[in-house]
C-alpha cells in the first residue's frame, strides 16, 4: 500500500472512531435527561452517519497534512500523532460549528455561518498547535498510544458491539412508571382509551349531524354503546384530561390557568415514594397491565405531570429520542431551509400530528420491541386534529365546502386562522360574519373526517391483529367548541356552556357491552376511571373488587349499570369547574395595553372561576365573583342566561338548591380525598410502615367495602346524592346522616386504620 493509501486509510480510521464515540456519549447524555422511555438501540440508527461524516473530515485532515508535512512517512509516530490531534480538533470544531448554530443564542444575536466559522476555525487551529507543541512533552506517551491505528480500529469495534448489543436490551421505562403489584389474569381485556381533542357531538353523524363526518365512528357506534348525555368536567385541555386520569374533578385536583402541573406531592422519606393522585395509569398499572400514552399535545407532557403511571409515553410535541441527536437536528434544519417551503396558495398538505400517533399505536400493537404481549395493555391516544386552527389536510380541504365557495376562499390568506385572530374576534376588534361561520364550520368537518379516516385505519389494525373481541375500546372527546353562539367567542375559554361541556362517549368491548345501545341518561368523563376498572373486574370474573384508599376517593362513579339496556341511571347530575383565566388572557397581545388598568381590559369581566352543576333539564352557574346564573335549558338552549348572570325571580328557590348542593357536593369531595388518600394519610403511613405498624399498603390490602360519599348513584331521586338528603332536613338531621353513611361505608375504619399507629 502506498503512503497516500496509508495515510487516507488511518484519517478514516481517526475521524470515524472519533465520531463513534462522539455519538455514544451524545446518546447517553440525553438518555440520562429523557424523561420518557428510552429504546438503547435509537441512537444506533445514526451511528453509520456520524462515522461517515468523521471518516470524511479525518480525509480532509489527511489532505491538510499532506500539504505542510509533505515526504513524512504515514506510519511515523510524529504523523499518527499530528493527524489524531488534528482528527480531533477537526471533529470538535464541527460538533461546536453544528450546535452554534443551530441554538437559539446564534439566532438570537444573528450570527451567521461565516462569523461562526471565523471563530472556530481559528480557535481549532490554536488547539490543534498546542496539543502538537505537548505532544512532544507531557502529552507524547499518551497520545502515541490513542492516536495508533490499532486503538481506533479497536474503538470502532467496540462501539459496534455496543450498538449491536443494545438491541437486546429492553427499553427503559418512562420515569414516572409504576411497578406492578399483580399478575393480571389471563382473562383481562385490553383497554384503548382515545381522546378526540375538542369534538363536539352534534357535528358526528352518530350523534345526527347531517353531514357525513364520521362514518367510521358511526359504525363504531352501531357496535358499543353510545352515551347521548356525556359531559366533560372542564371546557379544555389540561384539566378535562388530569379528571379523566385521575378520577377527580379540576376542584380536586386543582389544574388549570392557575396550576399547571398535577400536584404530585411526593414524600421522599428514606426511598419511599408516595403520589397524592391516583392515575388510571397508575392504577391499571398495579393491576400488572403495561401502559402506554401516544400524543403530540403539550399539555398532556411530563412538565404537567400527565404521564404519571406510563410505562411509555411517546410525546410527539417535543422532540424525541433519537431527535434529539445532533445528526438528527442538522437534517431537519437543512430540510426546513432547502425543502419545500409551506405556503397558503394551496391548503396546508400535513396534519396535526394524528398520522404520526396513528402510526405509533398500530406500530406498537403489531409486535414493537416495546410491547410485552404476555401481558394485557393500557393504551391512551389523543388526536388533536379537530383543534384550531382548522386546516384541514389538501384531500379533505373542500369536502364540506358549501356551493360557491372555493378552496382560495378559505386559506389562512383569506380568512383568519391564527390565535390572535380569534383574541380578535372576542374583543370585537375585528368583525366576525356569518359568512366567516360557516367556512369555519366547514373547515372543522373536514378535519373531524379526516381524524375519522385515522380512526378507520386504528380500527382495521385491531380487527386484523385478533384484538377487536378482546379490547376495551373507549371513544371520547375532552372538551367541545364554540361557534359564535355566544357574542363572538370562537374557541374553548372562558365560559361552561353545553357546547364545550357536552362531549361525545362511545364505549365497545362485544363480550360485556351491547351493539347498539343508547345511554340516555347523564354521565361525566370523570366516570371513566371508576368505570373501566368494573368492566376489567367483570371481565376477570373478580368476587370483589379491589377497593383501596385510591378507588374509593375517585369522585366518578360507573356507569356499567347504564351501559346495559334498561339499567338504572348512574347519577342525577354532572358539574364542571373553569378556574381564573388570568394566565390565560395575560398571554394575548392586547393584554399589555393595560398592565397599568387590568379593570379596563375588555375581558376583565371574565377574571373569575365558573362552577356549574347542570342536570338534565337545568343548569346552575356559580361565579366566584359572587354572581350566579339559572338556566332552563328547554328555553334557553344555547344559554344566554349565563352571560347576564342574574337569577329570573321566580327561579331564586331552585338556584339557592342548586348552589347549596354544589357547595357541599364539592366539599365532601375534597374532604373524602383528605381522609383518604390526602398529604397527611400518605406521609404517615409510610412513616407508620418505617416503625413496622400498619403500612398504607396494608390497609389498602384489607378490603374496604361500600360506596364512596357522594358518588352519585341515587339517581332515581332528584337532586340526591350520598351523603347528602333533600334539603329541607335540618343540620342536625343531616350531619347524622353523613356521619352513618360514613360508618355503614367502613370509612370510621380506614381513617383509624391509617391513623391508630401515628
């Protein structure tokens, strides 16, 4: 072999072990950041990249070399020595080039490549001429023996076993995983939980839309069972989805514009760790079911605490894994600078992430490394699809269109789309027409269709996989929206009315649940957690069910009764909670215009919490202003009454019973979570367990019996639910009562259970 082979030959050996290792390290510095569940094989599928790229810059080093150490043999010590060090100055330089500027801080101040360039090729070389200059002293023994063909030959070895090796390691659980405390039966249904993010049911045929937006779903319907009278707990996002994780109202819980993360309150004492809400992820997980979460939605992220109890979350709002490695990141930045640039000419050609969730899901059941099929799973999905802004993917774009209007109509162009249009329609800063409705409506449908053909695909997989008979399918959407039936709000803030509250709910598991059964009576997504665990029971054929501290706090109740056909209705009431939303609207542009006056911001009448208590004809609004609203809903349909909130004379009676009932509705709520589950039951029982009393888990081992306080199940009498009589009894009357339900539920026995040994 000739010098110039020789020398190309030990560039490509120095520069591809140099990035090699460089992409091992990379690899487990985030996976020792990522929260989420880490595949060790994902950095793997970039390996042969960084070596290529470093095989090319150990070339060019080759190249350098040869031009100012001309007639010096490639195998010398001087040379292996110069071409390591100038390998390693080279691949650094590079590495430092990339993240300059691809970080936010070069952006932020404007540099360009060339300036970034003038500053690292300069300090390189500097670098480069002061190893040189050690490895004739200090420096000489160690880098003859690193920069030796035979150590980066050794290197790249070693790295490929590595890579080879860490696909047949498992993949990492997500932090905040649960280990099982049970082997769940044979017999257990899986259970797939989708969360169709802000969909209303009247615009879904199943529900008689007119438009054909979901015959997918449709058929769906017509084999579960579909709930007319579903209500969400919250008209958005984050606290509709905390309820329906943990079981518990947004009052309980307490996330929304004023929290933002799900209070976990941990209680780090000697490596025990106890969590103040239960997750159904949690829960199912204890149950020894492998739990997984798929969504590209920020607030459903481990920053709000959500992903509690997922063994696995794929959280396609930030970047993932393998994303994160640097390779990953320069190709996405040069396909965003040379690819194909969006434009509005045509509608927009991508979705909102549904695909990529979709694709996820089907990936995972068909036989993902991280699928353990020995054991039943808990899947969550969330397609936010149907979310503003509405644009809808090119093929669907004029489905709903009405006659005359054309594609160029409704692009971003020609009608507004953005989040401070729709501040601006609120304000009445900008005029919102009929005209301008109806395109928008259009647009929604054609999403919802869209969303409905993911959904088509989802259902096909699990009819060809063998899981459609034994899976536990539960359809829901968290939250409505509004069109301009109120004023001009368009969105999902600042009110509780029907249209963002009333949520479509269709369930379907053959062996338990009839085809086509309609659920007349009320039901509230809080009622999921409560009621998927009584169909996992009965599916199990349990004697008794597994009540703990945790089930029995929920504030849900099953609705398994009403799921069968003639079955008493599960409660007589549902209510929501919509907190401050002053985190909110301090976000919007015009908020700033009136730091100095808050009062004169033209919003500022809605700075206050909305509690409702609606049933099924009525509707009670509480302001923490201290105004309420009664509405009829026969009469009012579209509740204007709870915008004027005032009370009509003649309903002042019914109002005071409704707000009365509310209140202490939400009190024995947050009183039963307290005694039960709360910050002082947790830290004492571990404290109690640590002196070798009765630990938290023993209690929970035990077996309590009977209903939760105020679970809603004494639908058949109107405006009554345990522990709660009508209100014409007295006080007196009605502290007794509380206090035998209390003790006729065995709750006298979990309090002293949990509290006798502290």
């Amino acid at each position: 072999m000739n010098n110039s082979l020789k020398q190309t030959a030990f560039g490509c050996i120095a520069g591809g072990s140099l990035a090699a290792w460089y992409c091992l390290f990379e690899a487990i510095c985030i996976y020792n950041a990522f929260p989420y569940q880490a595949d060790p094989a994902a950095w793997t599928k970039l390996l042969l990249g960084y070596v290529g790229v470093g095989m090319l810059i150990g070339v060019a080093c080759v190249l350098f070399l040869m031009v100012i150490r001309r007639k010096r043999p490639a195998e010398s010590a001087d040379f292996l020595i110069c071409l390591g060090v100038m390998s390693f100055c080279a691949v650094a330089a590079v590495i430092s080039l990339m993240e300059a500027h691809l970080s936010l801080l070069a952006h932020q101040f404007g540099w360009s490549l060339a300036v970034t360039v003038g500053i690292l090729v300069p300090a390189g070389l500097l670098l480069y001429a002061l190893l040189v200059i050690l490895s004739r002293s200090i420096l000489q023994r160690p880098l003859e023996f690193l920069c030796q063909p035979k150590r980066g030959i050794a290197s790249l070895v070693f790295v490929s076993l590595l890579a080879a090796g860490s696909w047949m390691m498992p993949v990492r659980s997500a932090e905040l995983a649960v280990e099982a405390r049970m082997t769940a039966p044979s017999n257990s249904p899986n259970v797939l939980f989708v969360v169709l993010d802000t969909v209303r049911p009247d615009h879904l045929g199943a529900y008689g839309y007119e438009r054909d937006t979901s015959p997918r779903l449709d058929a769906f319907g017509e084999q579960g069972v579909v709930f007319e009278n579903a209500f969400s707990t919250a008209p958005w996002t984050l606290p509709s989805h905390a309820s329906m994780f943990t079981g518990v109202h947004a009052t309980t819980h307490t996330i929304g514009w004023e929290n933002h993360v799900l209070p976990d309150s941990r209680s780090h004492i000697e490596g025990l760790v106890t969590y103040d809400y239960h997750t159904l992820a949690e829960e199912l997980s204890y149950r020894g079911y492998q739990t997984v979460g798929i969504a590209k939605k920020p607030w459903l992220s481990y920053d709000h605490g959500l992903t509690q109890g997922f063994e696995q979350f794929h959280d396609y709002s930030i970047p993932t894994l393998s994303e994160r490695l640097l390779g990953s990141r320069v190709m996405k930045r040069a396909q965003e600078k040379f690819g194909k640039k969006p434009s509005y000419t045509f509608p927009n050609s991508e979705d909102k992430g549904g695909a990529l969730v979709v694709d996820t899901a089907i990936d995972w059941l068909d036989g993902s490394r991280e699928r353990d099929s020995s054991r039943p799973f808990f899947m969550f999905m969330n397609l936010n699809e149907a979310h503003d802004p509405y644009l809808p993917p090119e093929d669907v774009w004029e489905r709903f269109l009405p006659e005359g209007v054309s594609v160029a109509d409704t692009v971003p162009d020609a009608l507004p789309s953005t989040q401070p249009d729709m501040h601006q329609f609120v304000l009445g800063d900008l005029p919102l027409t009929d005209d301008m409705i109806v395109k928008y409506k259009a647009l929604y449908d054609a999403e919802i269709y869209y969303q409905d053909q993911l959904l088509g695909r989802l259902f096909d997989s699990l009819e060809e996989m063998g899981l459609e008979d034994n899976t536990l399918v539960i359809i829901v959407a968290d939250h409505g929206e509004e069109f301009a039936e109120i004023g001009t709000r368009i969105g999902h803030q600042l009110s509780n009315v029907d249209t963002l509250l009333h949520v479509p709910l269709i369930m379907r598991y053959p062996p338990s649940l009839p085809a086509g059964h309609r659920v007349q009576s009320l039901a509230s997504t809080v009622d999921l957690f409560p009621t998927i665990l009584e169909i996992i029971e009965d599916a199990q054929q349990l004697e008794e069910p597994w009540n703990t501290p945790e089930r029995l706090s929920l504030e849900g109740v099953s609705q398994m009764e009403a799921l069968q056909p003639g079955g008493a209705p599960a409660r007589d009431m549902i209510m929501a909670h919509y907190g401050n939303p002053t985190g909110y609207l301090s976000g919007w542009e015009q908020w700033a215009d009136h730091l100095r006056d808050p009062l004169g911001f033209p919003l500022a009448h809605t700075l206050r919490t909305i509690d409702v208590l609606r049933t099924v004809d009525e509707k009670f609004y509480s302001y923490s202003d201290g105004s309420r609203a009664f509405v009829e809903l026969a009469k009012d349909p579209t509740e204007q009454g709870s915008e004027t909130r005032t009370v009509a004379p003649g309903l002042q009676a019914r109002a005071t019973l409704f707000e009365r009932r509310l209140q202490q509705q939400l009190g024995s709520y947050l009183s039963l979570h307290e005694m039960l589950v709360g910050h002082m039951v947790a830290s004492r029982g571990v404290k109690t367990a640590q002196r070798g009393g009765a630990s938290s888990q023993d209690v929970e081992q035990t077996g309590y019996v009977g209903e939760s306080s105020g679970d809603g199940t004494e639908a058949e009498s109107a405006l009554v639910l345990p522990p709660f009589l009508a209100f014409k009894e007295s006080e007196s009357a009605h502290l007794l009562r509380i206090f035998h339900l209390y003790k006729s539920s065995h709750f006298v026995k979990v309090y002293s259970a949990l509290f006798s040994a502290a």
